[in-house]
C-alpha cells in the first residue's frame, strides 16, 4: 500500500523555531519570490543551518512542535493500521510519499527544503516500531506564480499551476477518463494542516470534486503543549460538476474567447458573461473579465471530462418534446403517431432514435434527435451527430420499410437564442450529406438560483410550449450548396 500526503507548505517552520535559533528574518522578506531563495545564497544558507541544527536538537515527543506541516504529516503516519495488515507473501509493503507543495515565495520553499531534510533525517522516529519495512520518499515541487505580491498573477497563473500539479500527483490525466485517485493499492490525502491559507479554499474545493480527503491537525492554541493535538478528516461529500451546465459555461470563460475583444463586444456574450459573474466564475475589471477560482477549477475539470454520456436533462427533454408532441400541434401534422426512445438493430448493434414520428397509412417516417448546442459546435460531436443520424436512417428504413423524409434536430443549451454559437450553426450544418429536410430547433434551458431550491426545479415542472420551442432554419436537399 502506498499512502500519498500531499502538503501545502507555508512558514511555520520558520515562525515557530525563529527565536529558539536566534534568527530575524523579515516577513517581506519571505514574500518575496523564489528567485530571492538563489540570489540571497549566503543569507538563506547562513538561516537554513541555523533552522536545520536546532530541528535536530528537538526531541522526538516534540517533532510535532516543529511546523504544522510536520505535525499533521507525523499524526496521519501514527493513526495508520500496523503495517501486518498488508502483509504479502510475510513481507510488509506499506510506503508513504509525502508532496510538499511550496508556493513561490521564498519563506514556503526554504521551509520545504527543511521539511524535507528533516523527515528524511528522522525516518525511523517518525514511523516508530508500528512499521517494520515501511519507506518514505519525499518530493518538493514549487509552484509557479502562487505568490501574494502580485494579485492577477496568483488568480490566473498561480491557481492554474497549483491545480495542473495536483491533477499530475494524483494521476489525472485525458488518457484515462475515470480519476485515478485511488489507482492500484494507491491512497491520496491532501493534508492543510500548514500552507498559505489563501489556497485553501480551491484546495478544499479539488479535495470535494476529486474525493481526496482532506486532512488537517486541530490544537487547542490557549491549551498547554501537553494537550493532545487530534487529526481531522474530512471526507468527500457526493457533489460533483453538472457536466452540461459546465459545457455552456466553458465556452464563454476558454481563454480564447476571454482574450478576443471581439467575442467580449458582442452583446450576447457580454450578457451571459455579466451572468457569470454574478455566478462566481468570473470577474469584470473594465472590460476585461478575468476567472475567478471557481473557473479555473472548472476549466480545468473539464479538461479531463471527455465525452459526457447521455444526460440526465437529455431524457427529460425526451419526455418534454413527447408531450409537447401528442397533446396535438400544428408541428408536423401529417405524422399521426409518435414513438419516443424506438430502439432498432441494424448490423448487429442497438440504435435508438429519440423521437420517431410515423404515418399509419403513408409509407414515410421522421425522425428526431436531441443534442446539446455545444455537441453540434464541436467538430467531433458535430461528425458523431450526422453519423448517428446515417445509422438511424438506414436502420429505420430497413425495419420498417418506411422512407424518411424529414430530420429534426431539437438542440438545447442554458445561453439564449441570439448566442453566436447559434449564429453560426447553419453554416457548419448545410454541408450535412443527407438528401432529406432538416429543421434545426433551440430550446433555452432557464434555470434559476434560489437558495434552498434546485436549479432546475421550474423548468422540470413546466410543459414546453411552442414560444420554448425556437425555429432556427431548415436545411432543403437542394439548398444545401447554396
């Protein structure tokens, strides 16, 4: 078994163990950058010797006292099940990998090389008799920008850095879809008991959507240093993104677009944007919106999304545009009968057609699918759609011996009607190589933030009418060149 403690690093170590060495360091001093760490060698040197003789003077009952980072390390080793459990073949196998992350500043990485020095150095105190075979590997990393001096670095540079460096240690990557937080006989724990505080929320947010527990040691500050310290572990609770809410909002904050004055003077845009800042997903600086944590969080999730499956508020349009079809409407009256989820085989494989629209006594058919807006802007969804619709055409007409002589395409999406992505649908799509009608539909998803209420509560209760139910253009066989 190998346990990974992943541990952000601020300067504890430093702030506790200062004066019992007789050092001053200034904290602006420690703010500064990294590169101050290389370019003050002598006086980093001269406060490193200092910090790292008096950490080996300090009896093992007291390690804990040395840094907070140390502590909750030590504490979570301690309260591991005795390595016998993992006995393979009468050999123990437990190993721990301790990651300090150190932000850019010069006060967290000396602290993360002392760190490092010092659990190398007391291994065997810290694991005691409780492990016989056990080894630890520690590694330090520095993170890029997460520094306090310079806001709009840390919030689009910083925070980027930090969540790329942890979806790397815990093995998130687009080549396995599923997340690998618990690969093999590997564990993940994300310990806060130090570091800077002002990353601890988009740590404990990655810790939630990731399901990595975090860890952190709770003191009584105004007890005495006999007072036990105790470990607390917060477990994940079952939250977890709303991949087609996401896929609408990433459009809108991709860098990209963030960085083309020309997609921010569209008025639509600037309209769904202003919406996400009141969300929480961006912040408007003159005219210039920037990502907050949340959207980089986001944006970076999504990265490892892949292709959703079929969502949930696929199904429930399903049913929608069902009712909306048999309650009657002057929508293609010349079908009389409407099947919903009609499921063929064609070549030995399921196809399932959303909607069917059939005519009892005439030999066509229709049929309908319903995808989201971003599945049809994307090239590859786009390519999936139209061949999903080949497949679907000759299943039908082979099964049922019908001709079908009109698509319909019934997209949906959270932003409105007027969004560019609309705009340029038709010209993507009229290149489309079926020699049959299509009418391509938009339906605006509304959703609502109340406290206390779900998002979508209004919009499952209401019936789709026919204001709900956008008209976008059709596409006719011989217009398809124009």
């Amino acid at each position: 078994m190998r346990h990974h403690i992943i541990t952000t690093v601020g300067t504890s170590f430093i702030t506790n163990n200062s004066l019992q060495c007789g050092i001053d360091v200034d904290s602006s001093f420690m703010a500064k950058p990294v590169d101050a760490y290389f370019e003050n060698d002598r006086q980093q040197s001269h406060i490193r010797q200092k910090l790292s003789v008096y950490s080996k003077s300090v009896p093992v009952v007291n390690h804990a006292v040395i840094s907070a980072e140390i502590a909750g390390i030590i504490a979570y080793i301690q309260e591991l099940p005795d390595d016998n459990l993992y006995k393979i073949n009468d050999q123990t196998d437990t190993k721990i990998s301790v990651h300090l992350i150190a932000t850019d500043t010069y006060g967290s990485w000396l602290c993360t090389i002392l760190i490092a020095e010092f659990l190398n150095d007391n291994i065997n105190d810290i694991f005691g008799k409780k492990f016989n075979n056990a080894t630890l590997e520690v590694n330090t990393v520095k993170i890029s920008q997460l520094q306090i001096n310079d806001t709009d670095a840390f919030r689009e540079q910083g925070l980027e850095n930090l969540i790329r460096k942890l979806d790397n240690i815990i093995g998130v990557g687009e080549a396995d879809k599923n997340l690998k937080k618990y690969k093999g006989n590997n564990k993940y724990v994300l310990n806060i008991s130090g570091g800077y505080k002002g990353i601890i929320p988009v740590v404990t947010l990655y810790a939630q959507l990731y399901k990595v527990p975090l860890i952190y040691l709770y003191k009584d500050v105004d007890a005495a240093d006999s007072r036990p310290s105790h470990l607390i572990t917060i477990e994940s609770l079952p939250l977890n993104i709303d991949n087609e809410q996401a896929q609408d909002i990433l459009y809108f904050i991709h860098p990209a677009n963030l960085a083309d004055p020309e997609f921010i003077r569209n008025e639509s845009n600037r309209t769904f944007l202003n919406t996400l800042c009141e969300r929480g997903y961006l912040n408007k600086e003159g005219k210039r919106y920037r990502r907050t944590a949340a959207g980089q969080l986001l944006l970076s999730y999504a990265v490892h999304l892949g292709e959703a499956e079929k969502d949930l508020l696929s199904f429930v349009l399903e049913y929608k545009l069902f009712e909306f079809f048999i309650q009657g409407t002057d929508f293609y009256s010349e079908y009389d009968s409407l099947e919903r989820g009609y499921e063929t085989i064609f070549n030995d494989s399921i196809h399932e057609i959303d909607l069917l629209f059939n005519s009892g006594n005439n030999d066509f058919c229709a049929i309908g699918e319903i995808k989201t807006l971003n599945q049809l802007i994307n090239d590859k969804g786009r390519k999936k759609t139209i061949g999903q619709f080949e497949k679907n055409i000759k299943a039908v007409e082979a099964k049922m011996s019908k001709k079908v002589n009109q698509l319909m395409l019934f997209l949906y999406g959270f932003a409105p009607a007027e969004d560019e992505r609309i705009c340029t649908l038709k010209k993507v799509l009229i290149e489309h190589p079926f020699n049959i009608p299509m009418d391509v539909f938009y339906i605006q998803v509304k959703i609502k933030h109340n406290p206390g209420e779900n998002i979508y509560q209004e919009f499952y209760k209401k019936s789709l009418d026919k204001k709900d139910l956008k008209k976008l253009f059709s596409l006719n066989p011989h217009h398809q060149k124009a």
